[in-house]
C-alpha cells in the first residue's frame, strides 16, 4: 500500500512530544534489529508476523508512517495512538481523534473535517475504513416521467439494477420490480424505459395493473394499463380514477401515514360494507396485512384509497 500517515499530539493548535517510553514499548517489538536502549533512529523500519511492513521517520513530535501495509502495521499504529493521545493524519483523509475534546487543539485548517473514533473503538480496521478510498456512487439516469405514478422508486415499483433489460437488452440503472400480466411475458427484469415507451407492452401484448375502476377516456385507459408501473398487492391491483382521469399512486400507507389524508380515509368508509370499519382502519398497517393504497386526484387533488380486504 503506498499510502503515508502521520501521528502527532496536539496542543492549542502546535505539535507536542508524544510519550517516547509508549513509543518504543509499542513499536519497538516490531522493529527490524530492535530500537537502540536510548533515543528513537531518524529512520527505521517494521516488520509483523502477518508480513505486514512500514518505513518509519520522525521523533516524539511527530511520527510518519510510509509505505506501510494493512493489517497488524495499523493495529500497531493504533495502539500507539490509544497509549500517547495523538492525532492520525492520513494522507487526503480527515485527522482521527479519539476525543471530541482534542478538535480545538488541532491546527484550524484541520478541525472542520476532522472526524472522531471513540478511544476504544480506535483500532487498525477502523483506521483503515477511514483511508480505504470509496468508489463514486454510480450516478443513474433519470427516470421517465410517469404521470399517474410520479414516484415509482418510493413506492417501491422500481429498484437499481446494474443488470440488462430483459425487454431491450440495455443496462438502464433501473429495473420494474410490480406484476407484468402476459401469457409470455418475463416475471422480472423489464426497465422503466421499456414501460414508459410502450415497447414492453406492445412485445409482450402486456399490462401493468389488473384493472381500472371508474370510466377514463380511451387514451387514459391505454397510458395507465400499457406504460404506468404498476405495484404489488395482495389480491389484484386496481387503479382508482376521480374527475373522469386517472389518479396519482401515491404508495402504500397504514393506519399511521392515513391520518394526515382524512379524504381518503372518508372514501375508504365508504367502501366498507359494514360497521366494523374503525377496527379496519386501525388493523391497517404499510408494511403488513391488511393495507391500504393511496392515490390522489391529478384534477381537485382530493386523496383516494382503497385496501385489501382480509
């Protein structure tokens, strides 16, 4: 490993001797031909029964650490650290520190970012999670508008998939994860892209939710069934309407997430065949059985929702 590190204690923002004693009592086991009985060398190398290594410069103001390797080298580094009180300095890394309390005698250019590692947690593999660099986050492509189901990563109908589209054949970042209904049609693995174009729909003679409830114009009845997303439910998914349009899928909600929408709760009283309706609502749960779906108007903005039914 070609990185370098840095130990070194602080003091109202100056360096200040670390322990020599704790010095050599920890590296002095592990360095090649022993340290001499008085002083620390300029330079000097260590050598772990792992085959680990590190070139090491300095004194008790400040050691560094080059070229060392990960494993026992850094537990080493970490013992000395928990023994003196001193600050790691990677290099391009924030500063550890062991206590919150040492941020104020760091030099100020270094306090801002410097992160900190509670004394008995600071151990090698925590010092090399600090410096082991970080691949970028794969930035995604945004996704196709869909009118009637505006947030289909939140409701939990699209995922990240680094995998091909089983319809296109194209790595899209994103993938369908709601029912497809076709007699030949793959159960998984159709990209959003593929739905909001229309070409899963038109190859596989496919739909995407069961059903609509209420009457939609033509054209409406075709987006919601042929290039919406659909979503999973435990009996057959129906898309609610309202003002003669397809409504907004919101997702799914429980008896919690439904007392900020009392216009939805009022149209699923109505749906409830009897007077057992306030236990219903109480049983209702987002993340368990019996839930409910929620939708709202794309014309007054009224909210709908409708739920299984035990």
């Amino acid at each position: 490993m070609s990185y370098s590190l840095y130990l070194c204690r602080f003091a109202d923002g100056q360096p200040t001797p670390m322990d020599e004693s704790a010095i050599r009592e920890v590296l002095g086991p592990v360095t090649v031909g022993g340290l001499p009985p008085t002083g620390l060398p300029d330079s000097w190398d260590l050598e772990t029964e792992d085959g680990g290594g590190s070139e090491v410069y300095g004194d008790a103001l400040g050691l560094t650490f080059n070229r060392f390797s990960p494993g026992q080298i850094l537990d080493h580094v970490a013992a000395l650290v928990r023994r003196t009180g001193a600050a790691v300095l990677p290099l391009d890394c924030p500063v550890i520190l062991t206590s919150e309390a040492d941020r104020r005698h760091l030099p100020e250019s270094l306090r801002a970012e410097a992160i900190v590692v509670a004394l008995e947690a600071l151990t090698g593999q925590a010092i090399q999670l600090v410096i082991t660099p970080r691949p970028e986050p794969r930035q995604r492509p945004l996704l196709p508008r869909f009118p009637y189901h505006p947030s289909p990563v939140a409701t939990g109908s699209v995922t990240t998939s680094d995998a091909p589209c089983a319809c296109c054949g194209q790595e899209r970042g994103w993938v369908y994860t709601g029912p497809v209904h076709a007699a030949d049609a793959p159960d998984s693995g159709i990209c959003p892209y593929c739905i909001a174009f229309g070409k899963a729909a038109e190859r596989y003679d496919a739909t995407f939710i069961d059903g609509i409830e209420g009457d939609v114009p033509q054209n409406v009845a075709e987006t919601l069934l042929k290039r919406t997303p659909g979503f999973l439910t435990r009996q057959s998914p129906t898309w609610l309407t309202h003002c003669g349009d397809g409504a907004e899928f919101l997702g799914l909600a429980g008896a919690k997430e439904l007392e900020k929408y009392p216009d939805a709760v009022d149209h699923l009283r109505q749906r409830w065949p009897d007077d057992r309706f306030d236990d219903f609502l109480a049983s209702l749960d987002k993340d368990d059985q019996p839930t409910a779906y929620l939708f709202r108007c794309r014309v007054c903005a009224t909210h709908l929702a409708y739920a299984d039914f035990p």
